[in-house]
C-alpha cells in the first residue's frame, strides 16, 4: 500500500486539478473553493481511518472531537454555567477523540469495508450534509465538496491498487483487490450496514438540481474548451500591460497641461493701447 505521504500528495494534485477546473469555470466563490479542495484531500486519505496507529486516523478523530465539542457547546451555552461549559466540551472531546476512537477500531480492520466504493459514497453524503447544513453553504457548493472528496476517496483505493503490483519483481502482492472494491467481501454484514447508512444519507441531502445542472452545462463545457490553452503568449496574463497612448506635439510647440498658461499666451485681460486720433 502506498505510504501517508504518497496519499497526501497525489490526493493535493488530484484535488487541485479539480480545483483549476472549477475555478475557471467560475461556478464558485474563491472562498468556497478552498474548503471543496481541502475535502477532496481530505478524501485521499479517509480510507486509512481504519488502521489503528495511522495519522490520518489520529488526525481524523482529533479533528472530530474538536469539531463536535465546539458544536455541542455553542448549542447548549446559553442555557448552562461556565462550569458546566468546561465539563461538556472537555467530555465531549475526550469522548471521541479517545472514546469513540477505541470503540471504532475494535469493529473494524484494515482494508475491510472503509476501503470500499459504498463507504466513499456514504462520506461523501455526510460532507454534503455538513457543508450544507453547519456551515450553511449553498446545495451546489455542498454537492461539489461531496464530489471532491469522493473522488479524492478512489484516488486513495486506486493508488493502493496501483502499489500492490511489483512492476519491478513482475509479479503481484498478495494485497492486490483488497483496497479497490465496491463493498466488502469478506464482512457481509458491515457492508450491508455502510449501505443502509449511504442509503439514509442520501435521502435526507438536498437537491442535487443546481450540481448537476452545472455538471450538465453545455456553455460551461464550451467555456472551458477555449481556455484549455492560452491564445498568444503562454503566461501573458501574468505581465501587466499598460497601453499608454500619446500625441506628439507640433515642432517647436511646448506642450500644454491645461492647468496653468504659458509663457507664450497672451493674457485675456491685456491692456490694449488707445488709438491715436
């Protein structure tokens, strides 16, 4: 399998690719478009939340736990002391930062049904509902995070796959077909569970209209078609151009700047001489 690094940045490149797509198609928001890639990388490396002494995996349950913590203690703040504050977010954290962590590695091994296609749908349901519903993102913005991530979940199973061949020895490792797999063989019964939950994601998510309306758009396409390429000078674009444009005076013409006159205008309120009669 590959290593945690690998996984990190062949899922970075993978997630910016995307990215670049999506940002010259202007569909989203530039602040919006940070959060969808950081879930695509997010995505390459959630299948390993099942191996017990993994980064991702203490990374993931960190993060988590300080997720929900802070959830629970904004919801309940005002109606509790401050005591009472510091017991339910400490608790909170503990508990699933070390708690829930335990509890989930004694149900799963690795590269069982986490490194599965159902299980990358039913987190990618889950990221639509948490951009969507806590941090309040439009339903196409969550769709696309959901799609970023995973896409960058098979990222992480393709990748895995791709390691369990020796090209080098000319044969192939015993894990080969264990990581890229649509559900679990061998744990019947926690594939069947991963499918119920990605079923019951799926139906309380929010329109999917607007996603897949841009996905589907023909000018979109057409749009991106064109700036596939740069029409003149690669990275033209990145030198700024000032197109000054200036008349050349007469010879032997100074130049007036319209503010003050010159030494060769006569003054409007020049005493004229009188006639001699």
């Amino acid at each position: 399998m590959a290593n945690f690094p690998t996984h990190i940045v062949v899922g970075t490149i993978v997630a910016g690719t995307l990215a670049t797509l999506t940002l010259a198609a202007d569909v989203i928001a530039p602040e919006n478009l940070v959060a969808v890639t950081l879930a695509g990388s997010l995505g390459s490396v959630l299948p390993d939340i099942d191996l017990k002494d993994s980064r991702p995996s203490r990374a993931l349950f960190a993060g988590l736990a300080v997720f929900f913590s802070f959830a629970l203690l904004f919801h309940f703040a005002p109606r509790l002391s401050i005591a009472e504050m510091w017991i339910l977010w400490l608790g909170s954290l503990l508990f699933v930062r070390y708690g829930l962590h335990q509890t989930f590695h004694r149900l799963t091994n690795h590269r069982g049904v986490w490194h599965s296609w159902i299980a990358g749908l039913a987190s990618a349901f889950a990221t639509v509902l948490i951009f969507y519903y806590v941090f309040d993102r439009p339903d196409g913005v969550a769709w696309l995070a959901g799609g970023f991530l995973f896409i960058g979940f098979l990222t992480h199973l393709i990748l895995d796959e791709i390691y369990s061949v020796d090209v080098l020895g000319n044969h192939i490792k015993k894990s080969f077909g264990t990581a890229f797999k649509p559900f679990d063989n061998r744990n019947k019964l926690g594939s069947a569970l991963m499918g119920a939950a990605a079923v019951a994601l799926l139906i309380v998510t929010p329109p999917m209209t607007t996603f897949f309306g841009g996905l589907t758009s023909r000018p979109m396409w057409t749009a991106l078609n064109d700036r596939l390429l740069p029409k003149d000078i690669w990275f033209a674009g990145m030198v700024p151009h000032r197109a000054i444009a200036a008349t050349p005076s007469a010879a032997g013409t100074p130049s007036a700047t319209g503010s003050l006159p010159s030494a060769t205008e006569a003054p409007a309120t020049a005493t004229q001489t009188p006639a001699t009669p």
